[in-house]
C-alpha cells in the first residue's frame, strides 16, 4: 500500500539520520582522544597529564551513571537528548578556543566531556525501543546504531591524522566542533522523524522507567562478568589514548590501527552468533585477545607494523567477544534494566583507574610501552577470575 510504503521510507530516512548523528557523537570523542594527548605531547608538557585528563573524563562518567536514572526520570526523554548533545556541542566548542590549550583547562573540559558522553549511549538506546514498532524493528534499529562506534573509530582517526599533518591542532578541534552539531541536527531530526512515523509519539516523550531495585539474589549470577568488566575498560581507554603516541614516537602512522580494530570488531560481530562455545569460553578468548593485543603493542618497536596490525585485529576481537558477551548475560537475567547500570559503571572504573595509574609511569614513549606490557600482564586476574567462577552462566 502507498501509505504503508511511504511510512517505511520515512522510518528508513530517520534510522539513517539517527545511525549518521549518532557516528557524529563518537567522532567528536575519538578525535578528542587522538588529538588532546598529541597536542599535550607537542607542546612539551608531562604526558602524565594524558592520564590526568583521561581519569577525569571517567570520574564524571562516573558520577553520571548514578545521576542518569534520576535524569531519565524527571527529565522527557527528547528534552534530555537535546540538552544532551547542546551541551556536547558546547564543550567541544571551547576545546576549539586558543585559550584552552593549557593543562588545566585540557582536564576541565575532557572532565566536562564526560558528562554527555556518559548520558547519550544510554538514551540512545531508550529512544529506540521507544520509537520500535515490534520487537524484530528494535533488534535491527539497534544493530544498525551499533555499528556507528566502529564506523566512527575507522575514520575518525585517520582525519584526525590528515589534518594534524596538513593543517593543525585549530583544524582539528574545529571538525570536532563541526561533528557535534552535525551530530544535534541529524539525531533530533532523525528521531523527530523515527517518533512521528511509529504513530505514537507519546512513548518518546515520555520518562522511562528506571526499574525496580537491584537484589543480591539478581546481581549474584553475573558478578564475576560484570566484575571482569572492569578490565575491558582499563583495555579499551589506553589502547585508544595512548597507541598515537607509540606510533608517533617510532614516526609512524596510527590511524592503520584504528581501522584493522573497527574491521575486526564488525567481522567478529557478524560472526558472534555462529560461535557455539559457552560464554565461559567466550569471555576466556576476549581477555586472552585482550592481553595478546596489549602486548604487541608494547612491543611493536621489534616490527612495528606487524606487531600493531596483529595487535589492532586482536583488540577487535577481544573488544567484541568480552563486551557482546557480557551484554548478552546481563540482559538475560533478572532486572536487567537496573544491573546494566553496575556493568557500565564497572567499565567506567577500569576507564578512570587504569590512566590514573598509568599516569604515574608514562615520562616517555619506553615507559608507555613498559605499561602496555604490564597491562598485558593484568589480564590475568579476568581470566582467573572466570575460569575459577562458579559454572552456570559464565
């Protein structure tokens, strides 16, 4: 029917838009973890600050994942989402400030950052399953939303280093500033157009429930995944911020990395649900990953593009088998909807502690890769925590 087609078409249209805005919100922060330790090392101040401004940014995403559910209560959700991303907006602008370049104004802002970095994943999420139509509708919006991170993390490095060589740091700030309002426009207009089509745009101007409190009795099964979580965060942050500055110690390129990690995320994706080990197993290869990737990547000086190819693809892997995985048990058990919030802020806290640490240990490009081999080496605590848990759902 002409009617129903044209329905279709104009939900497909808002995916696009949301899916487009929603790489726009990842682009902005992976530019920023790129740029802000390039620059901090360039203009000759302690790369302990890396770590100062990366610990930051986790504290408050912290305290945000306490203060979201309240937020997501009192707050209409299309509200939030604009404010949301309004305030994204402006705290990328003033990175593209001259006066900002400085270390206390880097660790304000990055710490500032982490405020709507914090919140958008989570009413992302909440406004799909608002604007679904059946459940099938939600699985595909969200698998379509899902792949905006690794799209994002694929190209936004390698602009990030196309614009530092060709241009400079005022360049780069600016395309981020320029991402976070493409990321406003498309997002509210995409979800504008997602809320109208689905015929009841009540359900997105609504306050999600929150659910109900978490029980001992519902936390007890997925502890030691959730608690392994901690890991994968400590993981993810480091790669991430500190890789550039490896890479541009030997004077090579980064961005490389960053593409093989998004293909190898996306094919392990694609291929997670043919796996028929259990998610012992699973949870058991992803650390495994996790610690070879680690450890090639502080020793890349021996063949650096060898060792950080191999160490991109496994960080891809690993990132995927422990995070799906992990996801997977939380949302089958009981009251997902409040213990998702103890296993985001368990990757929080590994996203907040491991640069504090490392900040401690990182004068130079040596000791950066002496840390990487030790965080290698921390990996063994997951994989003894989950190979000596009780069997059932690990």
């Amino acid at each position: 029917m002409p009617g129903h087609d044209g329905g279709r078409m104009s939900r497909s249209i808002a995916m696009i838009l949301m899916v487009a805005g929603t790489i726009c919100f990842f682009a902005v922060n992976h530019i920023l973890s790129v740029a802000i330790p390039l620059l901090i090392n360039d203009m000759g101040m302690p790369l302990s600050i890396v770590g100062q401004c990366t610990a930051a940014m986790g504290a408050v995403t912290i305290i945000m994942k306490a203060v979201t559910p309240a937020l997501i209560r009192s707050i209409r959700l299309r509200l939030l989402i604009l404010l949301d991303l309004a305030a994204l907006a402006a705290i990328t602008l003033a990175f593209a400030l001259p006066e900002t370049a400085a270390p206390v104004s880097l660790t304000l802002l990055r710490a500032l950052f982490g405020a709507p970095f914090s919140v958008f994943p989570i009413v992302n999420l909440i406004a799909i399953a608002r604007t679904a139509l059946n459940e099938d509708d939600m699985i595909r919006n969200t698998s379509l939303i899902g792949m905006a991170m690794p799209v994002s993390m694929m190209l936004s490095p390698a602009i990030t280093e196309f614009l530092l060589k060709e241009f400079s740091y005022e360049a780069v700030f600016n395309t981020a500033l320029a991402s976070s309002i493409l990321c406003l426009v498309l997002y509210m207009l995409g979800l504008s157009m997602l809320s109208s089509s689905s015929g009841d745009a009540g359900r997105i101007e609504g306050r999600p429930d929150a659910g109900r409190r978490i029980r001992i009795d519902d936390l007890r099964p997925v502890i030691v995944p959730i608690t392994a979580f901690f890991f994968l965060g400590i993981a993810d942050m480091l790669l991430i911020t500190y890789f550039p500055l490896i890479a541009e110690a030997e004077g090579k390129p980064y961005s490389f990395f960053f593409a093989l990690f998004s293909i190898s995320m996306v094919a392990s994706q694609k291929a997670y649900s043919r796996l028929r080990s259990c998610s012992r197993m699973k949870l058991l290869a992803g650390y495994a990953s996790l610690a070879i990737s680690a450890l090639l990547a502080g020793l890349s000086g021996i063949s650096f593009y060898a060792f950080s190819a191999i160490s991109a693809i496994t960080f891809g892997i690993g990132y995927s088998l422990t995070e799906t995985t992990t996801n997977t048990l939380v949302m089958a058990g009981n009251n997902p909807a409040a213990i998702v919030t103890i296993q985001q802020l368990s990757i929080c806290l590994g996203r907040t502690f491991g640069p504090w640490i490392i900040s401690f240990f990182s004068g130079d490009a040596g000791q950066l890769k002496i840390c990487f081999i030790a965080m290698a080496a921390s990996m063994l605590l997951p994989l003894l925590l989950i190979s000596r848990g009780k069997r059932g759902r690990t």
